[in-house]
C-alpha cells in the first residue's frame, strides 16, 4: 500500500530544465534573460537587507499592486502576486477546479498544466495544434467543458503568438480562459492584457513573470491580472505571506524601470532576428518567435543528435519530444543569449553538420 494519493502516486511528474552548477557552459536551455537586471533592483534588495527582515512582509503587496496597476491601467484589486507565476497557476487550479472536472490546454504547449491538472485529480485534455501551431478547427468545441483552459501566448515551445479573435472563441462557457502571458514583452508588439477589456475579461485571468523580461528568474515572482471578483476568490487560496520581503522589493523595482526592461528586450529581438537568419542559412525550419526563443526543426530530424552533440561542446540547449496522436513531433528550442553565445551556437552547428 502506498502512502501517496492516488494521483501522485501515478504521475511523472514535471521535469525542469538541467541548470549545470560548473562554469563554462553556454546555458541556452531554460529562457533565462541573458541580461541583468535593472540596477534599482539592486540597489532595493540592498535597502530590504539593512532593514527589518524578522518581520513578515505585507501580505497584500500593496506597493508592488500600486505599480502594477499603473502599468496595467488596472485598479490595485485587479493584481495578485505570487511566488514565481507557477505559484499562480497553482492558485488559480486550486480556486476553480474540483476533481474529475476537465482541464485543458494546447499541445504542445507548457507541460507544467498537466502536472498541475494531475496534483489536483481533474481530468486532462490536450487540445492538439496543427503543424504549423495553429488551432484545429474543432479547438472550441473540444474546450467547451474545460473549468480551466489553459493558453500560453505566445506558445512554448514554438513561440508563435496566436490574434485575440482566436482566442476569444475559446472561452468555456462555464469555466475560466487562463492567458499565459510569460513572454508578452518579447512580441514585435507587446500587449498589455487588452483581452480584459473585452465583454467576457471577466472571464479570463492573464498571467505575468519577472523571470524572462525582467531578468529575475532567480527571484521567483509572478502576478495575476484579472476582475477583482476572480482576484477575491484567488487571494482566499493564496498562502499566507506567499511573496517574501526580498522579491517584493525586487519586483516593485525592477517594475518601475520600464525603461531598463524595454532595451534588453530590444536587444534580445534583434538578436533573436539575426539568429534565425543564421539558422535558416544551414537549413533550419523556424517558427515566427514572439519569444525570447526560437524553436527550430531540421528536414533530417536528427535533433537529438545535435543537441548531445552540442552538450559535448558544453553548450546546453533544449531538445524536445511530443508524442502525438499520430506519429512524434520533436525539435530543438534555444533560448536567445547574447550575440556571442549565438555565434558559438551557430559554429558549432556548423561543425556537426
């Protein structure tokens, strides 16, 4: 007899990106910001430090919410904080989905749902793209019973960015349309929730990281932007003190230099433009990113070969492999580094052939 719950017990589990712990590596593999982050957050964490770290920290957030809605052209009530968006997907599975009720989200796309539908014992349901990561023409229906539906936009791992009208035809009827929105500010165009605004945003709950754009994967810190209504049934789940005194002041800093943010997305655009280029002139197949990733495919599918070919090189990338209802569909994602860790990449591809 087992001591877990079922659903443990049967589960695989989420795996997360290798982060090796030896220098010397090209780390291409996880979408961190190659980047650092803004010098405010320094020097905040640096203030937070000399200040009174015995005491809890403000359970509400409520100067990260102030900026926050600022930059939102939100109230305050419309923001919640969380430890990492992770923790907010988290939240939002314990808030509206009971067990057996369905779940759903698109494939392939952040593998993390499942898991999350998996802990929480619902019922999991792949809504698989074309080939081209478009939607299939029956997605709506397939998402109509869906408590939760799940949609990473742009797309992980493709980095495609699907049109609002789209997605507005997804909503399920009786359940809650989650916008994944972990990489928004990498778009040709970011987008600032305007689903919201539509006549079903109180519907739809939209999700945001600090750690791609903002350069804080370290930090772990995330945010819901939604009706206040959904946010008030969301802050009854939430832990106690779920952001910690550090990464509050981290956030709140690193979100008032918009400025700071806005030139290394700038930059990891260009460099994701020139890179693609790059990839395309060895034969490559590449996906419009919106990202600060590219997802690349190759006529001769050996990817898997190139991607232990390039570990040998100490250059860490991500190879991924979806079953699908027919046959598999793989492929290499590499995150957009600086212009010289592409370069590397690129010569080094060039070299296994």
């Amino acid at each position: 007899m087992s001591l877990f719950r079922s659903q443990v017990q049967q589960m695989a589990g989420y795996t997360p990106g290798e982060q090796p712990q030896e220098p010397g590596w090209v780390k291409l593999n996880t979408n961190e910001n190659a980047y650092p982050p803004s010098p405010l957050v320094l020097e905040a964490v640096q203030q937070v430090l000399t200040g009174r770290l015995n005491v809890y920290p403000d359970p509400l957030a409520t100067e990260f919410r102030e900026v926050a809605s600022e930059l939102f052209h939100v109230d305050p009530d419309w923001i919640l904080p969380g430890n990492g968006s992770d923790e907010i997907l988290t939240i939002l599975m314990r808030t509206f989905v009971d067990p057996n009720e369905i779940v759903s989200a698109p494939y392939p796309s952040y593998t993390l749902y499942e898991t999350l539908a998996e802990i929480q014992g619902a019922q999991f349901q792949n809504i698989q793209l074309n080939s081209n990561w478009s939607w299939p023409a029956n997605a709506s229906e397939k998402a109509a019973k869906s408590k939760i539906l799940f949609v990473p936009n742009p797309n992980a791992p493709s980095g495609n960015r699907w049109q609002d009208s789209e997605i507005l035809d997804l909503i399920p009827p009786q359940g809650v349309l989650v916008l994944d929105e972990a990489y928004g500010d990498f778009c040709d165009m970011p987008h600032q929730c305007e689903l919201l605004n539509s006549n079903l945003g109180d519907k739809i709950v939209v999700t945001r990281t600090l750690s791609k754009s903002y350069s804080l994967a370290g930090i772990r810190f995330g945010f819901a932007v939604a009706h206040p209504d959904l946010i008030k049934g969301m802050r009854k789940v939430k832990d106690s003190y779920n952001c910690n005194t550090l990464s509050l002041a981290a956030a709140t800093a690193a979100l008032k230099d918009q400025k700071w943010m806005q030139a290394n997305t700038d930059q990891i655009r260009s460099s994701r433009n020139h890179f693609v280029t790059e990839l395309r002139s060895l034969g490559f197949e590449t996906v419009e990113s919106q990202t600060n990733f590219v997802w690349c495919t190759h006529p001769d599918g050996e990817h898997e070969r190139r991607y232990q070919e390039l570990k040998q090189r100490k250059i860490l990338v991500r190879y991924m492999k979806f079953p699908l209802q027919e046959g598999t569909r793989d492929g290499l994602r590499i995150t957009v580094g600086t212009n010289d860790e592409l370069q590397q990449v690129i010569d080094a591809l060039r070299k296994i052939g």
